[in-house]
C-alpha cells in the first residue's frame, strides 16, 4: 500500500494512537502539514514514525492511519524573539489502521512517499 511518511512524530503520540485508535494530531512541521496535504489530495494513507526525515528508508517501522479530516488553523507567535508572527499549524483526525513497514521510499516535492507492507503485531520492534 503506498503511503505518506509524516515524520519525527512523539513516541508519546505513537503509543496514544496504539491505545485508542482515533486521535486528533498537531503538526507543526512544514514537511508534516505539506504531507497531509499531499495525502488528502491524493486519497492516500500516512505512515507515522519516530524517526527524523533524514533516516527514513527502508526497513523503518511505524502506523498507519487513515485522515477523517484536516485544517490548517494560522496562529500569532506570542513571543519576540522569534523572526516569524505566525506559524501555520495542521490538526488531522486519523484513525489507526494497523503497523507497518517502509518498503520502499520516494521523495516528490519535499516530502515522502512510500510503499509500506502492513505488520502482525508480533513482527514489530518499534519502541
């Protein structure tokens, strides 16, 4: 099945999501709310994992969930040390679908796309 990798995702979340399989996520990264973009115009599943954008390849292990929906909410930054005003924030409602594990990866547009082959609980190594 191919997928969209959003990345560096809270082991704290991870484990959310294993224990109840609706959640609503807050993506702050660029490459995290472009990706669910990405997922939501091309009708596809996301592959969420621990693992830094850079150390995604094959073999790495995470979730798969299915986005319910999506909306990108602009924020104020309150603070003035920050160079930016405004953060744009992404919060996706998913639902888990199973485990799974990066067969292959692609980067299009700076983002990553992947075949994943779902896991048995019993073939995870994760955590």
């Amino acid at each position: 099945m191919e997928a969209v990798i959003l990345t560096g995702i809270a082991r704290r979340v991870l484990d959310e999501l294993i224990r109840n399989p609706y959640r609503t996520i807050e993506l702050r990264s660029a490459r995290n709310v472009l990706a669910v973009e990405e997922a939501l115009k091309e009708a596809l599943k996301l592959f969420l994992t621990y693992d830094p954008f850079e150390d995604v390849s094959t073999g790495t292990e995470g979730l798969l969930a299915e986005i319910l929906e999506a909306k990108e909410i602009n924020t104020r930054i309150p603070w003035e040390e920050s160079d930016e005003r405004e953060i744009t924030v992404c919060r996706a409602k998913v639902k888990l679908v199973g485990l799974g594990r990066v067969v292959e990866v692609e980067r299009r547009d700076g983002i990553l796309v992947a075949r994943v082959r779902e896991l048995f609980p019993h073939e995870m190594s994760i955590g």
